[in-house]
C-alpha cells in the first residue's frame, strides 16, 4: 500500500544486539532524520497520483487509502504504523536506552515536523499556483479569440441604449466617430453578404466576404484603417494611407478573424433535438463527433498541449490560405462600402436655417511621388480623412483595438516556423516579410538544428514583466498637463505664423517657408502623441496585473523582437521606464553597488564614460538630488530631468531612496533591470573576428583603467590629421582651407554617427551626408558650397582614421563583401547558417509588378522575381552578418544566464538582468563572446561557400592579427 520505510531500516540496526548503543552519534539520527523525510516526500507524493486537477487546496484523496484525510493526518497516520509498531518516532527512539541523545531525538522531531508542513504548504501553493494559471490562461484565450468580438459587441450595446434612451452617450472622441459609422457600414456589409448569399453577384472573393458576422468585419475595417492614418508611414503623412497598405492589412486581419471564428464556430457544443425524430442517425453522429472533438481539444488545452490543439485545428480547417489577391479585393470592398457609409459634421456654429455641413470622413484619391534622385515619379492611390477626424483623435489613441497584447501568460513554447507564441493569434518565428526563400529555409531546417535558437526565444518569452506604478503615476501627471517634460512631445500644436499684410514677395515666401515648417512640425508631434498613447494605453490596461510575459521572435538576420508593437522593452526611455521585472530580487552588497552604477549609466551625459568608481562616487555625491527626485519628481529640483534617459533615471532613483532607507539596504527587494552595454558592439565582433590587437583595445575587448571611448579616438585622429594639413601650403594642398576651417569644429559628436554606421558599411556619400547635418546644426559654415566641400573633406579624413584604427574590421568588410559580390553575380541569394544553427538568407531581389483589378482601383502589389540585386546583396552582406553574430551571442547569453538561475532581458547588445545578478551575467556574457570566437567562424563561412558552389572561386581569408580572446574575460569595461 506504501513504499518502503527507510526509516524503518535505519532503526532495525538499534535492535542488532552486535552494535552498542554508545556507538551511535547523533550524526546518525540527522541521517535517519532525512531518510525519514524522504518518506514524508513519497507519502505525500505516492506514485501515480491523480493529476492536481483532482486534488482541493485542503484535501487530498488518496486511491489505497479508505478514507479522505489531510494531508498532515496522512502524514501522521503513516508514521504511527508504518515504523514497526510504534506510535511515533519519538517513542521509537527512547525505547532504546540512549539516554544521551535525547537532544538529537528533539531535533529530529523537529525537523520532521517542519518538513510535513514545508510539503503541504508547497502542494498547496502548487495547487492554488495551479488554479491560478488556469483562469489567467482562460483570460488570455478570450482576450485572443474575442478581442474583435468584445468591439462590435460594445457599439452593439451602445447603440441599443441610444435607442433607448434617445440620446448620444457621452463617448470619447475616437468611439463616438466609431459608433457613428459601425450600424451603416455593418448593414452596407449585411448587404453585401446576402446578395452574395442569393448568387446575384459572382465576384471571385464572394465566398470569402460572407465568412464572418458583418459586425466583426465592420469593427476590423474601421480599426485598421483608422490605425495607418493615425501613425502614416515613410511614403504617406499623417491621415493619409496607402490604398495598397490598407487593403492588404484589412484583408489579412479578417483572414485570421476567420480562422478563429470558424474553429469555435464549428467546435461549440450544439445541444441534439432529441425530440426531433427526422433527424438522421448520420446527423446524430456527426453531432456526437463534434462534441467527442470539443471534448478532445478542451482536455488537451487543460492539460496546455498547444502543439496538439493547434494540429486538430489545422486537420480541421476546411479553409485554405486566402492569398494576395482574395485578401486584396476584400479589404479593398470593405474600405470603398467605408468610404460610402462614412460621415462626419463639424460643430453646428453656422445659422440655423443653413443646411448642415454633412461631407465624407473618407476620400479616395491618388498622389504622384518624385523621386529627385533618380528623376523617376510614381502614382499610387492613397485613402484621406478629413481633417476634422484628425482634431483630438491622438487624444482618444486608446481606444483603438489592439490585437497583439502582452501575455497573461508564458507564451506556447517554439517548435516550427508557426508552432509557438501566442495561444491563437497566428504566430511565426521569423518575420520573412514575403519572402519565400527565407521562410523555405526556416521550415525546411530539422527541429534539432533550431532547438538552440528555439531555446533561447522561450527564455526571453517567459521573462516575466510588470508595471512600475509610481513612475506610470509620474508619466499620467505630465501628460495630462501637456506634455513637454522627460522626452514627451507637446500635446499642442506649434501656431501657425500670421500672413504678412505686405507685398513684398520676400516676405511671403519667408512666410510660406515658416508655415510649412510648422505644418511639418505639428504632423510629426501628430504622430508621437498618437504613439505616447497608444503605450500609456497599453500600460494603463496592464498596470494591476501581477505580471505579463512577451512572446519572441526573429527577424531574417536572427536578431530577436518581442512580438507586442506598443509598450516594450526594445522601445524609448518612456517604455522602459515604466517596465519592471515581475519577479523581485533583494540588492546583495554588489547589487546596491550595480544599482548606484546604473544609475549614473542613465544619467549619462559624459559620467557614463567615467571609471566605475567614479559613475559610484558621481551617485553618492548626488544623494540629495536622488532622494527629493523620488520624493517630489514634479514639485521638487527635478534633478532628474536632466537626464538622458529621464523616466529610466527616476525609476532607479526612486529604488534607490527606497533601499537606502529601508533597514536593511541589501536585503531590498529590486525589481529594477540593470542594462550592461557593449562598447560599439558591432566593432567589438569585427575585432574579435579579426584578431584585431588595436581595434580590441579601442572597443573595450582589453582592460583598461576606464572605459575607451571608440568616438573620442576617431576623433582625436581625425583632429590630428587636420592639424597636419592645416600647414600645407593651399595653392598645392586645396582641402588646406577645409582643414583651417574645420579644426576647431571636430569633436566625439561630429564623428560618432559615421563610426556607428562604419559597421554597416557606410560609403563616402553616407558620411559627407552624416557631417554635412551635424556642421548645418551647428551653424559652423553659411556659405553652402563651402559647407560642402568642407563636408567632403572631413567624410574623407573621418573614413581614413577608421581604416588605420580597424584595419582588421575593413579587411574582413571587404572580404564579405567580394564573397557575397561572387554568389550574386550567378544570380544566387547569400546565404549562410549562424552559429546557432539558424538559416538565413538574403531576402534581396529584384521586385516585380502584379496587378490586381478591386473594385476600388487598379492595385500594383510587388512580388519579388528571381532575379537577385547583386549590389544590395553585397553591401547588405557584412552588416547582416554580423548582425547574426551578435544575436548569436545575446542568445547564447540568455540560455547560459537561464540555467543559472538568472532573470535576462536582451536588447541587442544591451543586456539586463536584477542587480544582484550583474555580476554573474558579466561573467556569462563574456565567456560566450569568447566561445563564439574560439570556433572558425569565418572558416565554416567559406567551407560553406565553397561546398554550396564548388564551380566558384573564393578570395582567401584576410590575413588576423595576435589578440588573445580570453583577454575579453578580464576586460571590466567589455560591456558595462
């Protein structure tokens, strides 16, 4: 009935008339002790137990055993028989005549008492953790299969108490406008379908059209569209979108919407009409099969077998995928029946007996795009609100629908290019774009070859987050005052100016200049205020949740990305500042030392580049300005504010005030992220991968007393070489006067963008471009000729320091990129395998045209061709692939810190962790750039080339310089 006693072999030996008494120490009664509590662990836990869905908190019962009892009394109940016959352990031990071991016979009933209640307090949290789960689980599959319906089940209402009540409810801006157009358009679509229905039209996306409720795809239609003319793109200003764009992402969101609504659709549980007697006995069936497999998906979904629910809905799934052109013509339907039944009225200031001012929220129209630098124009349809829509929408961001949000829940752990993330809502492990090679690659990679990649995605998925709500609280404060303070835009617009009353055609256009840059001005404060509050929304929604989790992906190259758009931790200072690990850590003594550093990190402004002894001493001397910023950030100093990160500053100072107050600073629980940064990072792989002595040293690979700075020496280089041209003589040396007139001008900031982007293969253009902006700023030269040619010589001086400090950067550059030149020019994508075993191919070709006649317009989609652009994909190729190195090495980072224990946070080459834990990561991430460098990277590179087309002929590897890897190991300023 129970598994055998230990213990009860451990006390035979007491019997054993060859063993004296005396002999025993009080070390064997500690060693039966923990035998002994190693039956408590299986009488608690027999074997095979039912699952815990069976088990309450306080009851447990038990298959052999008769009656329920608590957990205790079993435990007690096993003890009074199972140990030869006595009552208990204590009578057990002073049956014997061991008179000096009374003390050990107490601490062993002691211990075994503790231990009773250490293992019914866990099962109980276990069980009540369970439950938990579970309903948070349930919200999150409702808040992904019916966020779509919750929408038009609201405006549903609202409008049902307008007609009740006979009155407009008091909405904000943006729902009024939404409940204004969702009961025309719904019936526009109502419509629509049931002529569909009746055969009367035979479009070839009619099947589709009628796949969902019209009050659903009216919701999606609105939201979306309203979603691009809110935030515009790189091609159309704010109230503007693409009528490509719009159509394609309509399409796509009532695909997916469909796919959900048919799979609960088709699972409910529909009750048979026994009283029916027609009905078939093949009907019955095909009822009873139905529920069999509703049954089937709702246990395996208790028992969180994901992979398995998401193949019977896929077995299940009579639909298939859409495709460009049914996607296109049935968002384009959707916008043209919006544009029809969509109306806005300004404010009823005109007179009384003038009709009213009803016009169109929506106009089709088409705009034509000139491209200066290659004299070519383009002509492409774009979907306008009227400007009145736009007045105080940004104000009302929030209540747009967001589909994606952060998890309740840990996401479904990856196993294939769609098998993880997010519960329902179609998940992919890279973003591909469309490119079908890439995604080709991904799914035809074995599981085993991508379980490291997939690894590494789970771990940084089940960091779990939260809401910091004393600096959310700040951040609502200004806000609702306007805006203006800690990086946050002007809620106001900037006011036009007046028109001069003069006719001095120098005057007006000096005016028309200044109106179209305030036009500008105001578009793009538009566009982040809209942004502000779509992530305060976010927040607002997530603030009293114990916590939330991001679902990971990759993008093409294998740098990762939380999948949610608005509020993470890859986004601006505001984001970060009001996210907080979930999970707390108390500080430790190297934790409040770390938590001092941060601090001064974020201040930054020059202290961030000072020895780690003095970022601490620059804290400690600021004590003041940290505890009135915690105690009064708006009222009192705002020291904070003169931050570069102002709301991540803040965050650590309230922290910090927080722990040095408490009674026991190192015992403070932190929930702050402390951010360890690489130095340049894509230098510091070049180096590393060219064994590059000099480099190494300018990028932090070796240790120094304080942190290099890469920019600084650029700089210092780049002033020295001008200082020597400066003496030349002009009639021999003309770039002499660039020289005389620009080396007062050159510091850390004029070069700095030029260095950042020397790893992504900046070219000559690029960086007189780069100078040319930073010498405007600064108002340096007012001639523009001058400017320019001041601007071509420094590019070049700027290039030529970067070639002599990184000769082994630019060699292995030149080298990838004749590598990739020699692939292309056989019309061949590159493509390579990371270290961590992830495909990646080169998604540039040439694009092709396809058209596709909607009944809004003639649409022009792209598709790419076979045809490859050979010098994308050179240039491309060395940036990628150090882009892939570096997400390498934060991926091999995560796992390695997730084995030890450790909360990891990745943002590239930004590394985040709990304080306490600083130190352990920096010694993880190091001996990981030094394992991914002890292996022939660029060895495997060419051996796969070379096995990929034996018929080419390959340069050889650029010559390496004598650096010692392992130097990284001791280097403090690595990252930091």
């Amino acid at each position: 009935m129970f598994p055998p006693n230990p213990f009860a072999k451990g006390l035979d030996s007491l019997h054993n008339p060859l063993i004296s008494h005396s002999a025993i120490s009080s070390n064997m009664w500690r060693h039966a002790a923990k035998h002994a509590c190693c039956c408590i662990r299986q009488t608690l836990h027999p074997p095979r137990l039912p699952s815990l869905s069976v088990f309450s908190p306080k009851t447990h019962v038990f298959p052999d055993v008769a009656n329920q009892r608590n957990c205790i009394g079993h435990a007690e109940f096993r003890f009074q028989f199972g140990v030869r016959g006595y009552s208990g352990v204590a009578e057990a031990v002073s049956s014997t005549d061991v008179e000096e071991d009374v003390a050990a016979v107490d601490e062993i009933q002691e211990l075994l008492l503790q231990e009773m209640k250490k293992e019914v307090v866990g099962y109980r949290w276990k069980n009540e953790g369970q439950t938990r789960y579970q309903e948070l689980r349930r919200r999150q599959v409702k808040i992904e299969t019916e966020v779509w319906e919750e929408a038009a089940k609201e405006y549903r209402e609202l409008l049902m108490d307008m007609c009740e009540q006979k009155l407009a409810p008091n909405l904000p801006y943006m729902k009024s406008l939404f409940l204004g157009w969702f009961e025309p358009l719904r019936d526009a679509i109502a419509k629509e379908q049931e002529m569909y229905a009746a055969g009367k039209n035979k479009t070839a996306y009619a099947a589709h059209f009628v796949q969902l409720p019209p009050d659903k795809m009216a919701v999606i239609a609105m939201h979306k569209l309203m979603g691009l003319l809110m935030t515009g793109n790189e091609r159309a200003t704010i109230g503007t979108a693409r009528v490509v764009q719009a159509a394609c992402g309509i399409g796509d969101a009532i695909e997916n919407e469909v796919r959900i609504h048919k799979f609960l659709e088709k699972t409910q549980k529909r009750k048979a009409d026994k009283k029916n007697k027609k009905e078939s006995d093949e009907s019955v069936a095909g009822i009873k099969e139905e529920q069999k497999l509703r049954k089937k998906v709702i246990d395996l979904m208790k028992k969180q077998k994901l992979v398995a629910v998401r193949g019977i809905m896929k077995s299940h799934d009579d639909t298939k995928p859409w495709g460009t052109v049914i996607k296109t013509k049935v968002g384009s339907r959707l916008i043209e029946l919006l544009m029809q039944t969509a109306y806005i009225q300004p404010p009823s200031d005109q007179l009384l007996d003038a009709a009213p001012d009803i016009r169109p929220a929506f106009v089709h129209s088409f705009k034509t795009v000139t491209k200066d630098s290659i004299k070519t124009s383009r002509r492409f349809g774009i979907i306008q609100c009227d400007p009145l829509i736009l007045k105080g929408l940004d104000r009302t961001a929030k209540n747009m629908v967001i589909p994606y949000m952060p998890m309740l829940v840990p996401p479904v752990n990856w196993t294939g290019y769609d098998k993880g993330g997010h519960l329902f809502l179609p998940s992919y492990v890279m973003r591909t774009h469309g490119v079908r090679q890439q995604r080709e690659a991904v799914k035809r990679a074995p599981r085993k070859q991508l379980e490291p990649v997939f690894e590494a995605l789970d771990t940084l998925g089940h960091t779990k987050w939260r809401i910091n709500k004393k600096v959310l609280s700040v951040v609502d404060r200004i806000w609702a005052s306007g805006g203006r303070l800690a990086d946050l835009v002007d809620r106001d617009d900037v006011p036009l100016p007046d028109e001069p009353d003069t006719d001095n055609e120098a005057e007006i256009k000096k005016w028309k200049w200044k109106v179209k840059s305030a036009q500008k001005e105001n578009r793009e404060r538009y566009s982040q205020r809209c942004d502000i509050e779509l992530k305060l929304a976010v927040a607002r929604k997530m603030k009293d949740e114990e916590g939330f989790y991001y679902p990971h992906n990759l993008d093409f190259r294998g740098r990762a990305y939380p999948m949610h758009p608005h509020l993470n931790h890859l986004g601006s200072d505001l984001c970060r500042g009001i996210l907080e690990f979930a999970n707390g850590r108390p500080l430790g003594k190297s934790g409040l030392q770390w938590l001092k550093i941060h601090l001064a990190n974020l201040y930054a402004g020059g202290v961030d580049k000072l020895s780690l002894e003095g970022r601490l001493a620059f804290t400690e001397n600021h004590f003041g300005d940290i505890f009135d910023s915690a105690d009064k950030p708006l009222e009192g100093r705002r020291w904070w504010l003169k931050a570069e990160d102002p709301l991540q500053c803040l965050a650590a100072c309230i922290t910090l005030t927080e722990a040095l107050r408490s009674s026991s600073p190192e015992t403070f629980i932190s929930h702050i992220p402390v951010h360890q940064d690489g130095s340049c990072n894509g230098l510091q792989h070049y180096a590393a991968l060219g064994r590059d002595k000099l480099g190494a040293v300018a990028v932090n690979l070796v240790a120094g007393e304080k942190p290099a700075d890469v920019y600084s020496g650029i700089a210092a280089r780049v002033s020295n070489m001008m200082q020597r041209d400066a003496q030349k003589d002009p009639a021999i040396f003309p770039d002499a006067l660039h020289a005389r007139t620009l080396v007062n001008q050159v510091d850390r900031k004029l070069v700095k963008q030029t260095v950042m982007t020397s790893v992504y293969g900046v070219t000559y253009i690029g960086a007189r471009e780069q100078i040319k902006r930073r010498l405007k700023e600064r108002n340096a030269i007012s001639d523009d000729t001058e400017l320019f040619g001041a601007s071509c010589y420094a590019a070049k001086v700027t290039l030529t320091a970067l070639e002599e400090m990184f000769q082994g950067a630019r060699g292995i550059m030149h080298w990838l990129g004749d590598c990739a030149k020699i692939i292309a020019s056989e019309n061949q994508p590159v493509r390579w395998i990371t270290p961590l075993g992830l495909p990646v191919v080169q998604p540039y070709h040439k694009l092709g045209k396809h058209i596709i006649k909607t009944s809004l317009q003639m649409l022009t989609l792209q598709r790419e061709t076979d045809k490859v652009m050979v010098t994308r994909q050179r240039t491309a190729f060395p940036p990628n692939f150090v882009h892939s190195l570096d997400g390498s090495h934060m991926m091999m980072t995560a796992v390695a810190c997730k084995r030890e224990g450790l909360n990891f946070a990745g943002v590239h080459d930004s590394y985040w962790t709990h304080a306490c834990d600083v130190d352990k990561m920096n010694r993880i991430l190091r001996e990981k750039f030094v394992e991914l460098y002890e292996t022939p990277v660029l060895e495997n590179l060419l051996e796969s080339f070379q096995r990929s087309f034996p018929s080419l002929s390959f340069p050889p590897l650029p010559e390496r310089g004598d650096f010692d890897l392992r130097d990284v190991l001791e280097s403090p300023y690595f990252f930091n």
